[in-house]
C-alpha cells in the first residue's frame, strides 16, 4: 500500500470536494432552524383527512398577513407549521381560526424568542470552534517527544485541517438540501458536527500514533519518511476499516428505518464519518508527508 505515491489524487479529490461544499454554503448558505433565528414550531393533526396545506395557509395568510410561514405534512399526517415567534395571544388567534376548519389536537407547540436564537447561534459556533482548537493542541501535546523529521505542533494543524475537510462537506451536503429541499439546520446539526469530529480524531489519532512508534522504532536508521508513514498506513488500515463500518452499517439501518425527524441528523453523521475515515488514512498522513519530507 503505497499512499503517498498518490497522494496528489488523494488531496486533490479532497480539495475540489471542500471547493464545491464551500461554493455551496457561500451562495446557498445554511438555513438556521427556529432554535438558531428565533420562530415558532407547530404540530397539529386534523381529525378531517381531506385539509391540505393549501388550506392551512389560506388562514394563516388570512391571520398571520405578510408574516412567513412554512407548512409541511408529516408521515403521520399531521402538519408541521413554522412561524416567527408567536406569542400566546397570538397562538389563540391562530387556534380560533383552525377551528373553522374542523376538529385537531395539537401535538407540539414550541416557540423560541429571536434574543434566544441569536444566543444559541453564538453559542453553537464557539462549541464547533473550541472542539477543534483543543483537539488540535491536544495532539500537539501528545506528540510532543516526536520532533523528527516533524514538529509536534504540526501534527496538530494537520489533525485541524483533517477536521476542517470533516466539517466542510456536510456543511456543503446541508446548504445544497436547503437550497433545493427547505432543509434547516438546528442545534442537532451542530451536535452531529461534534460527533463527527471526535469519531475522525479517533482514526487520525491512531494513524498517527503509529507512525510516531515507527519513527521512534526506526530512529538512527536512516528509513524514508514516505516508508514509514505508508507501513503505518498499511498496519492500521484494516483496523480502521473495520471499526468504522461498523458505525456505517448501524448509522445506515437508522437512516432507512429510525425516525423521520432524525433523518437529517443521522445523514449529516454518516456524510461526515465516511468522509473522515477517508481524510484519516487518505488526507491526514499525505499532509504529513508532504510538511515533514524536507526535513528527513
């Protein structure tokens, strides 16, 4: 197994995929959910089967005026509705008007102030920001007795940029569904983002750490860097492999068979762990090479 032989194919794919992800997010931008901007979630369901959301939004247009609303049909046949905040005198005006239109229960009514949502927002930026800077600085101190032919520090920017690449194309995935699907993104989005992030350090961790041991085994011996990042490659590979297909297959049954509301959350996870098993073994290590060659 021969990584590095390819590595301009490996970083090269890696690169127009954060390329076009980065394009998406740049013109498509990510939708903020209700808990991130502020807004209005409801769940009703009809005991008529024969309401559509055509004549939901004629009363909300009715009541609500120019304010925006999204209407969607669950696979329950309940309607989903989404609001800017609504307060309880507002709610009771918009439970009088769906009463003309027959007989409901109201499943779920959850409304978050904008202050609220702008604080959540910050808040989920500065957790995405700081995992990765510690995680980044945590491998710099791990790696520190290893200083040839490569600095510590540097493990830790490689172990970012990995990072990085893990985040940016879900993040991509994501604005491309909104755009064309409505999909949102929510606190959820940023718990899948952290997720995915410890699941890549774990591999990137583990590929690394043998190749300090081999650097460490082979000191003095004058072995080309290249040969024993790709034997470290090749002894950890397997490992990985199997490892990581076991989230994939589990992660694969709940995306056809768990719940329709984790549905998003579940495919951002998997987008994220497929592609950070492949920037572990495929991104990280030619990285390395690349920034430690000049030094052998």
């Amino acid at each position: 197994m021969d990584i590095i032989s390819k590595k301009n194919i490996f970083l090269g794919f890696s690169s127009a995929l954060m390329l076009i992800s980065l394009v998406f997010v740049f013109f498509f931008g990510l939708k903020p959910g209700i808990d991130l901007r502020g807004g209005t979630q409801w769940q009703i369901e009809f005991k008529d089967t024969a309401v559509l959301e055509e004549t939901i939004a004629v009363v909300l247009k009715n009541t609500a005026g120019d304010a925006d609303f999204v209407i969607k049909r669950a696979n329950d046949g309940s309607f989903i509705i989404r609001l800017p905040h609504v307060d309880e005198q507002k709610r009771q005006t918009f439970l009088n008007a769906f009463r003309t239109l027959g007989e409901f229960d109201e499943k779920s009514f959850s409304t978050i102030g904008p202050a609220v949502g702008s604080e959540l927002r910050r808040k989920a930026i500065w957790a995405v920001l700081l995992a990765i800077l510690c995680i980044s600085l945590y491998i710099a101190w791990a790696f520190r007795k290893v200083s040839k032919p490569i600095k510590s520090w540097k493990y830790g920017i490689v172990t970012l940029i990995t990072l990085l690449h893990d985040v940016i194309i879900p993040a991509g995935l994501l604005a491309l569904l909104g755009r064309f699907k409505g999909i949102e993104i929510d606190t959820n989005f940023i718990v899948a983002l952290l997720v995915i992030m410890g699941f890549s350090v774990h591999d990137t961790i583990v590929v690394f750490d043998r190749i300090r041991e081999n650097l460490i085994v082979n000191k003095g011996k004058n072995v080309p860097f290249r040969d024993i990042i790709n034997f470290s490659v090749k002894e950890t590979f397997v490992r990985s492999i199997n490892t990581s297909l076991t989230l994939v297959l589990i992660l694969l049954a709940l995306l056809f068979v768990g719940p329709p509301s984790l549905f998003y959350f579940i495919l951002t996870i998997l987008v994220g762990t497929i592609f950070g098993i492949y920037s572990s073994i495929f991104v990280a290590s030619p990285l390395l090479y690349l920034w430690g060659r000049g030094r052998q």
